[in-house]
C-alpha cells in the first residue's frame, strides 16, 4: 500500500474509532435514538470509505500484478478471493 492510501485509512480509522468512542457515551447518556441512529450511520459511510480505498488499493496492487502474471492458478485465485468479499458482504 502506498503511504498516500495508508495516510488516508489510518486517518479515516482512527476518526472512526472516535466516532464509536462518542456514540457509547451517547448511549450511557441517554441520548435521543435518532441522533445515535444517525451517528451510527456516519460512521458506517467512514468505513464504507475505507472499505472503498482498500479495494482500490487491492486491485491495483496485488490483483493487477495476478492478472499480468504468468500463473492461471494465481490469476483465479486472485478474482475467486474478490468474489468471495462480495458474497460474503451480500449475506450479512
């Protein structure tokens, strides 16, 4: 990953991890549902952004190199393993 990319992941996950930290304290406050709710979905549109970055990351970086590669058996396993996040994504 390049420093770039990690900058930005770092700094989206540790704004994250604050944005958690802030809706616990929400909740043992006792704050209304909705504004919680809304927290909540903020930091889910934080981590979808990293989610979006690290696939970027991915399939410029290591899927790009399975594909231009010599080896079929990498290439498959590199888009079965892409896939395979989707699937599993799908299902929760």
């Amino acid at each position: 990953m390049d420093d770039t990319t990690k900058k930005a992941v770092t700094q989206r996950l540790a704004s994250a991890a604050g944005h958690i930290k802030g809706i616990e304290r929400m909740v043992n406050d006792d704050v209304y549902c909705i504004d919680i709710i809304q927290q909540i979905q903020a930091v889910q549109a934080a981590l979808s952004k990293v989610n979006t970055l690290m696939l970027d990351n991915h399939l410029h970086t290591c899927v790009t190199s399975a594909i231009r590669g010599d080896d079929p058996a990498e290439r498959e396993r590199m888009l079965q393993e892409i896939t395979n996040v989707f699937e599993v994504t799908g299902k929760k």
